[in-house]
C-alpha cells in the first residue's frame, strides 16, 4: 500500500504538470506566432522481484517474471513548431512567414533571439523592431525620404521615393534561420527563442529561395497554433486523470486504515 500512495503521488504530480502545460496554451492562444507545448511523460524504473526467463533449478523458466513500477515522470515540455494561421491585417509592417524559418532579433546584449512574430514597427531613426524595440538582424533602416514599403515574398524590402516617384527604392533584405531541431530552442518570453546545442546550428538563408526555407507575406500575421477545443478536451481528460489518481490515494489510505485496525 506504502508504493501504491507513492505511485499515486507521480501520477497526480504528472497530471497537475500537464494541466499548467494545457492553461499557459490557452493563455496565448491570441499571442502572434506563439507554438503550443505538449507534455512528454514516462514511466519510472520497476522494482523487479522476479525476472522473466529465471526460475528454480530443474524447472521450467517463467515465461513472464514479477515487477512492480513506481510511477510517471515528465521528462519534457515540447514545442510544436506547425503552421499558424495567416490572418490579414494589411499593415505594411506586418509579416508572417508560410514554412519553415525565423528572423532573428538583437537582444539588449547584441546575442541573438529568434521569433515567428511578425508585428514590426520603426523606431525614430527608422529601424525594423519588434514591439518590444528589439532591432531585427541584419538591421533594416528606412529613410525619411522613403514612404510606402513593399515586400515581396522573397524578403526584397523596397518603398517609394517621392524624388524618384517612377523608381521603387531599395531599402533592405530580410534574411531567415532555421534549426534541424526547432523544438530544442529555449522559449524565453516576449515571442522569442534562444539557439541551444539540442536545435543544431542555425541555418541561414532568403526567403522563398528553396532549402528549406519559407516565404514572408506582407500584411500578414502568424497566430499561434492551438487548437482551443483541443486543448479543452484534452484539460478535461488531465483533470479526470487527477481524479482517477486523487482516488487511488484514498483507496490504498482506506485499505492501511483497515489494517491498523485488524492490529489493533
């Protein structure tokens, strides 16, 4: 009964573990480029009284042995890096990408960050920044003198000069990253990651250029990849799993009260 209440503890601890995994997707179910988590679980080592294949001298083998495990661990919280819708929005420094990539951003100490969220803005001296004012890399600068941005699929950022109004003006190139394992980069707030040894080296490269990576679309933005009624169905599934582990706990509590009883 003593490693039934311990059993019964890990499955509870699990499932409290995937219900805040579940409400921090729901959370940021309206975040621009946010990717949903998913809870990997295992079960723990087994205590094995008897192992299948051994038995007495003179007899035959057992064909199964004895073990009892000791519960579930949660070994990871993993990133589940499918495409988010692409809602409209027409503002010129809205991107989204279709497929594979993410822009890379400078953060406060000039390391770079990485991001699926694509509401930019310009700051007084006309740099491409997130809505927290990180400056994307390259850096993307446009002129006073420049009004109008256009980008193409291929990341070609261009925009109009009123002193050369039939000649559209060059103003930067959006270049993309991408990892072998998207799913090893560490989330750290604000819409960004950070590469890890798990992602792989980043992978450089334009848009829509073949190898891998996507394409930008302008007055688009990326929305985050949860599937609400999923998610809802699958919290009411953790819930009833609590319970069902919430009961054991009271059962093997009943059956060690019944037998300090009998001792008594």
């Amino acid at each position: 009964m003593m490693r039934a209440l311990s059993i019964a503890a890990t499955g509870g601890k699990a499932m409290m573990d995937r219900v805040d995994t579940i409400a921090n997707n729901l959370a940021n179910v309206s975040t621009n480029g946010y990717k949903k988590q998913r809870a990997n679980f295992a079960d723990l080592f087994y205590q094995q009284v008897q192992r299948a294949g051994f038995g007495e001298p003179g007899r035959d083998q057992n064909p199964t042995g004895q073990s009892f495990g000791t519960g579930v661990k949660l070994v990871s919280t993993e990133k589940i890096f499918t495409q988010g819708t692409l809602q409209r929005t027409e503002r010129e420094l809205d991107l989204a990408i279709e497929g594979e990539g993410f822009l890379r951003v400078l953060l406060p100490d000039q390391t770079p960050a990485y991001t699926r969220a694509g509401n930019f803005n310009k700051d007084a001296q006309g740099n491409f920044v997130t809505a927290a004012g990180l400056r994307l890399d390259p850096p993307i600068t446009v002129s006073q003198n420049v009004v109008g941005i256009l980008i193409d699929q291929t990341g070609l950022i261009q925009g109009f000069d009123p002193q050369t109004p039939d000649t559209l003006t060059t103003v930067g190139q959006l270049e993309l990253t991408r990892f072998v394992n998207p799913s090893g980069l560490e989330a750290i707030g604000d819409n960004l990651y950070r590469a890890t040894a798990a992602a792989g080296d980043p992978i450089e490269g334009q848009p829509g250029q073949g190898q891998g990576f996507g394409s930008i679309r302008q007055g688009f933005l990326e929305q985050s990849n949860v599937d609400v009624v999923q998610e809802l169905v699958d919290m009411i599934s953790a819930q009833r799993a609590f319970e069902v582990n919430s009961k054991s706990i009271q059962t093997a509590d009943e059956i060690l009260q019944n037998v300090n009883s009998i001792r008594r």
